[in-house]
C-alpha cells in the first residue's frame, strides 16, 4: 500500500502531466499556485534531502535556461528545478511537490517537444528524476506521511478535478 506521501507526490505528477496534456501551453506556475497555497500550510518538514548524484547535478543545473531571445526554455527549466531544489531549498512537503510539479511538466512537455538546448544522451526515465525516492529516503517517507493529514489528499484531488476534464482517480 502506498504511503500518503507517496500517494501525494503521483498524485501532483500525474494531475500535472494531465493538466500540460491537456492544455500544452497552460501556465505551469498558474496551476501550481493553489497546490503551493495549500502544502505551504502544512508545517511538514523532511529532515534531509537524498544526497543526488553530483555528476548529473552539474550536467542539468548547467543548462541554460534561457534561450539567445531571452525564452526560458521549459524542458531545461524543469529538469534544473529537479536538481535545484534538493541541493538548494529546505526539504518541506511544498519543495517536494514543487518537484512532482516539474516532472510531471517535463513528462508532458517532452512528448510534445524534444527540445534541449546543451543535454545530449540524457535519458529521463535511467535518470530516476521521477521517482520519490531519489529525493527522500523510505525512513523519511515513512514519517512525513504519518504527518499528513487524510484531508490534504482529498484537498487536492478536488483543486485537481477542478482544473482537468478528465477525474484524477487514485
């Protein structure tokens, strides 16, 4: 059985990945701001950050994020913010879905672009950026859902079907 922080994390992957599947040049940051309203008021906090792999840390947070016209280019800018976040911010649950966030839009953009500027034989799903546990340990997991209240889940659910055609089911 799923952990409810386990369940939280696919829950934001797959809404935003349906969210950017459905409307492709939907405003990622605009979608986000309710769900970081709502983690940001749980006091819920990891006590450390997987420690990722140095080599691939530097590889991603090197890409430019914009391009030579000043365009952030969003397929980078989601893949830094995977790398970014952990060796950068405090682990708290908003920072944590703030990651689910970016790769369910990197999921979803990919499919529709294959458009890096600076990353060659890069291999999202080998990566594990995508995975939970590449950022939190099963111990952490494990404590910070004891933390979660039931609410939290039906919370965003409800913000999700709000925002999708189709019902996000878990």
């Amino acid at each position: 059985m799923e952990l409810l922080l386990e369940q939280l994390f696919t829950l934001v992957q797959e809404g935003t990945h349906q969210f950017k599947a459905e409307n492709p040049q939907g405003d990622g940051r605009a979608f986000w701001q309710p769900m970081k309203r709502i983690f940001g008021e749980q006091n819920i906090q990891a006590s450390t950050w997987q420690a990722l792999d140095p080599e691939l840390v530097t590889k991603l947070i090197n890409l430019p994020e914009y391009d030579d016209l000043g365009n952030m280019i969003l397929l980078n800018h989601f893949l830094r913010q995977q790398v970014r976040i952990p060796t950068q911010e405090e682990p708290s649950l908003r920072k944590i879905m703030q990651i689910a966030l970016n790769s369910g839009q990197y999921v979803a953009d990919i499919a529709h672009q294959n458009r890096h500027l600076g990353l060659q034989d890069f291999n999202y799903n080998q990566s594990g950026l995508s995975y939970l546990e590449t950022y939190i340990s099963k111990a952490e997991i494990a404590k910070l859902s004891t933390l979660i209240p039931g609410s939290l889940i039906e919370e965003v659910e409800t913000y999700l079907r709000s925002q999708l055609k189709i019902k996000c089911d878990r």
